[in-house]
C-alpha cells in the first residue's frame, strides 16, 4: 500500500515569495492534516480535513497560510508571502476517519527554509 | 490549553539497557496515546497505541498508561544503537475532534 506523498521534499525561498506544497494521502483515507513542525518541536497541526470539508483550522495564519482539498483527495498547502519564522517542515498526514481511534500516518514531509 | 509533556532529554543509555521515555497530559478525557518514533531529518513513524489502563506489549515496547495519573510511558527493552532517535509522544483529547496533540519529543541516545 503506497504512503502519503508529498513534493517537493525540499524548498529553499526568500522571505516575502510564495511556496506550495503538495500532499496525496493514502488511497481510501477520508482525513488529511498538515502539521507544521519547528526544529526541536513536536509537530503543531495547522488544518484538518474531512473528505474536502474544513475541520479544524484554529491555529493556521490565515493572513500568510491557506490550504485546499479539492475532490477530497489531493491537498495543497500555500504560504504568502513567507517569513523567516515560516522555516519548518511541513508534514502530510492522513487517517481513515477522524476521532480516537484512527492512527494517523505521515508523509515524508516538505522541508522549508526561508532566507 | 490541552498539553503533553515530555523532557527532552538527551536520554543517554548503555546498549542492551532498558530506556524508559515518559509523557503526562492535561487533559483527564483523552481517550487514546500514541508513540512515533522520529529519526533525525525523517518524519515521524509510529511505534505503538494504547487505549486502556495498564501495560500493552509489542516486541521490545511496551507502553504503559495510567489514566488517573494523566501519565504514559514507553520502555525500550535491550536498546540498540538503531533506537536513537527522537520519540513523540501523541495523544487524542476528549471529544470527537481527531485531532493528536504532539509532546516536543525525547531524545534518546543508545550507546554502544
């Protein structure tokens, strides 16, 4: 069974560019989350989906973040204009469902350094 | 705030020692907790769950969970050099958000 991709594995852009990554969850997972995770930090979500529906986005930077889930399927995160402090790596996950119960699996994760 | 705690060690032990890793949580109506295991530039893999009370055993892991201490643990039976590593520890809050909450994860070194 094939993991969750993502692309590009690696990214380096000036503060103020834009970036997007790419993630395509396991085949048959109807949630898919971005975590953002800060070197020395535990991974922080970002946004969950359900299927293409918004579940959870109360800690994206709305002003700078937004992400898509067309069809339910593949997702993209975008961050506009970046900053210094966006330097992360950016982790796709998915699950079968959502709730207790359901693991969540991780991609190989976008790695993001902003100069 | 719903919280996990972990020390971030360095945990530094012997190979062929047991290394015990632990977590405690704030919220009182989390229902699951789950161990990743994260290799320096890897993404998090996971190692084991645990739902209920108790100790739950799986190869060389055990995880063990004391829900009215709010508290978790992994035990690493005869530590090989290949489990130094970073380990999250990882728990869903009550509700039916789906939604871990990481620990920033320990650091164990197993010396050969």
């Amino acid at each position: 069974e094939a993991g969750v991709a993502q692309s590009p594995r690696y990214k380096i852009i000036e503060k103020r560019q834009s970036v997007a990554f790419w993630c395509n969850p396991i085949s048959g997972h109807a949630t898919l989350y971005w975590y953002q995770q800060i070197l020395g930090q535990g991974p922080k979500l970002l946004i969950q989906f359900q299927n293409n529906g918004v579940v959870d986005d109360s800690q994206l930077p709305k002003d700078r973040f937004s992400a898509e889930r067309l069809k339910g399927v593949d997702s993209t995160l975008k961050i506009q204009p970046a900053k210094l402090e966006d330097s992360a790596v950016y982790l796709c996950a998915s699950s079968p469902g959502q709730g207790s119960g359901n693991t969540i699996y991780f991609g190989e994760g976008s790695w993001l350094t902003v100069v | 705030q719903k919280e996990v705690e972990q020390n971030s060690g360095p945990l530094s032990v012997p190979e062929g020692a047991i290394a015990s890793l632990n977590c405690t949580y704030s919220d009182r109506g989390s229902q699951s907790f789950f161990w990743y295991r994260q290799y320096s530039g890897k993404s998090p893999e996971l190692i084991m769950f645990i739902y209920s009370n108790g100790d739950k055993e799986d190869g060389r892991f055990t995880a063990q969970l004391n829900k009215a201490s709010q508290y978790v643990s992994l035990l690493i039976r005869d530590s090989q050099p290949s489990d130094s590593a970073t380990y999250l520890c990882a728990v869903y809050p009550g509700g039916s958000q789906g939604n871990l909450i990481f620990g920033k994860g320990t650091k164990l070194s197993v010396k050969p």
